[in-house]
C-alpha cells in the first residue's frame, strides 16, 4: 500500500533515518487528491526502496521499442545509460521489441541482467509504430515477460539516463507527470476532447497530464492499463478517429478512470529544452532532442 511522501517521510523518521537527512519539498505538490505520493527528489529515501525491493527479490522489467531508424540512432544510449543508472543492483530484464533483431547493439550487462529481444511487425506511419506498442506490450506481458517479472516500466527510446532510476518508483501503477504540462492549468492541457473518442474527457475531467514515454506497475496493472488502450485504440480506428496524441492520449483516459498509485515528477523524465526550473533538482532521464526528420518517414 503505498502513501503519501508525507506519511512516508514520518515513517522514514520514526523508523529508518540512520543518520540520512531528507529534506522534503514544500515548493512542489507531493500527495495527489487521491493520496497517492508524487515522487520528487528529496521526498524519498532511496536506500530504503533498495533494501525492500532486494528483500521481496524482485525482477523488474524495462521495456522499450527500437523500430525503424530509431533503433540505429537511439537504443545505444539507452540502454547503456540504463546499465549505469536503471535499478542498479536489482534483477532485471531488458525487453527490447523490434524488426530488426540482429541490429540490436550489443550492450555490456551487469550482472543478474538480462536482455531480451522481441520480433515485431513494423507498421509503416509512427504513430501506428506507437499506437501498437499497447496490443504488443500486453500480449507480451501474457507470455515470458509476465512470467518473468513483478513489476515493469515501459518507456520510449529516445531518452537517456543520466540518473539514478532506482525502486522508489515502483507501485502497482506508476504514471509521469509530463516536462511541459505539470504546471499548466487543467483547461489547457491537451488531452483529447472529441467527444467521440475512446480517449475523450470532458472540460471538467483530467488529473494531470501524463507523459506516455513512462509508465510501469505490477503485471496485473499494466495488463489491464494496455488491454484499456489497446481497446481505445482499435474502437477510434473502427470509427474511423485517431486520438490527438494518440497511445498517450488513451494512457491519460486511463489514469483519469484508474488512478495511479505512484507519480513521478518531471525530474523522472525531463526535457532539456524546456531550461532550468529551480524544483527541477536532480533530473533522472532526459529527452533526446526531437530530430523527427531524422527518424520519421
Ligand atoms: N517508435 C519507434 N519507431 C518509430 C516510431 C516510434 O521505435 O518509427 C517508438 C520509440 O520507442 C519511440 C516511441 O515509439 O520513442 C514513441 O515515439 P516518439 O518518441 O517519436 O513519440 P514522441 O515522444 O515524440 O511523442
Ligand atoms: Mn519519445
């Protein structure tokens, strides 16, 4: 059961300190209305996410897409940058989809480090590479990964770590809170409002806006979370619809009718462009620049 960083933080006092001073965060919102924590540095201990992720042996699984050109200009890094800072010190297991497998870069693993390359069709616009992932990922997680793992982040590809990305995140379901929309009033937020959408919410509906390039859980979680999108998705196609972000926008109707149980703040997945903001601390992945021309038909 997951609580609010404030709970969290009497509990870390009272029990766990060990001489670690966290400082918490009055400058940022930490508790969603629902009372689940928003995770920012500083309001967490990750030491004790550690200690409790390593008790329960768990083995976290990462996802992540490498189709078309993105594979050859991103996957590198990736997955480098996730060997340096991605769980580090847990088990876990790679899952990379592609149409190319042989193309996969061969990465240094740590050890109790696996990875794992999965063949799949290539659609031919990318936002049908994107939309697909939800049917994917939830087929995969009915097969080997599910088996595999207790909890699993699904992340985009073009994105590198550049910090700890470590157990604190994990909850049964863990949505991110998107870099250029956590601080826009919920009226601009682009969610899809075309009423005839699987995807729509109404003026009045939306939490935050959630970036689709994560988002994680348990298995259970994620597989009702993809068997919902993937839904969405094919209703809009069979009407005819696309959403305006498409997978993204299905993953917010999502999170508006299921709630979260963990968010993370922006500094989980940052856009440099976006400059310096004073509660932007201790960024853990960061965008790569939008080079579309580059990697997109
Ligand atoms: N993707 C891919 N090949 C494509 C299109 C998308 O591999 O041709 C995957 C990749 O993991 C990418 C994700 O789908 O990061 C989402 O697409 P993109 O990052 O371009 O969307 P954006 O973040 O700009 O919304
Ligand atoms: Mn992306």
């Amino acid at each position: 059961m997951d609580v609010c960083p404030s709970a969290t933080m009497a509990l870390l006092k009272d029990n766990f300190t060990g001489g670690l001073q966290l400082g918490n965060r009055p400058d940022v919102l930490t508790c969603t209305s629902w009372k689940a924590p928003i995770i920012w540095h500083g309001t967490f201990n990750p030491d004790v996410a550690q200690q409790k992720a390593r008790q329960q042996n768990l083995t976290i699984g990462l996802t992540v897409f490498a189709i078309g050109r993105y594979l050859g200009k991103y996957l590198e890094r990736f997955l480098e940058s996730a060997e340096r800072h991605f769980m580090v010190g847990q088990r876990v297991v790679y899952y990379v989809f592609t149409e190319q497998p042989d193309a996969v870069p061969h990465v240094a693993l740590g050890p109790h480090r696996q990875l794992r390359v999965e063949f799949v069709a290539r659609e031919q616009r990318w936002q049908d590479v994107s939309m697909a992932r939800m049917h994917t990922l939830h087929q995969a997680l009915g097969r080997r990964l599910g088996r595999e793992t207790q909890f699993v982040l699904c992340m985009d590809v073009d994105q590198h770590f550049i910090g700890p990305f470590g157990p604190e995140v994990l909850a049964e379901s863990v949505a991110q809170l998107h870099a250029w929309h956590y601080h826009w009033p919920r009226w601009l937020l682009p969610f899809e409002r075309d009423a005839r959408s699987a995807a729509a919410l109404a003026p009045h509906e939306g939490d935050f806006y959630y970036h689709a390039a994560v988002f994680g859980g348990s298995v259970a979680a994620l597989r009702r979370l993809t068997a919902h999108c993937a839904l969405g998705l094919r209703q809009d196609r069979a009407r005819g619809l696309e959403a305006l972000w498409h997978d993204e926008s299905h993953l917010n109707k999502f999170f508006w009718l299921h709630k979260p149980a963990k968010v993370l703040s922006p500094e989980f997945c940052w856009s440099p462009d976006i400059g310096r903001r004073a509660e932007i601390r201790h960024p853990r992945l960061l965008w790569a620049p939008k080079e579309y021309a580059e990697v997109r038909d």
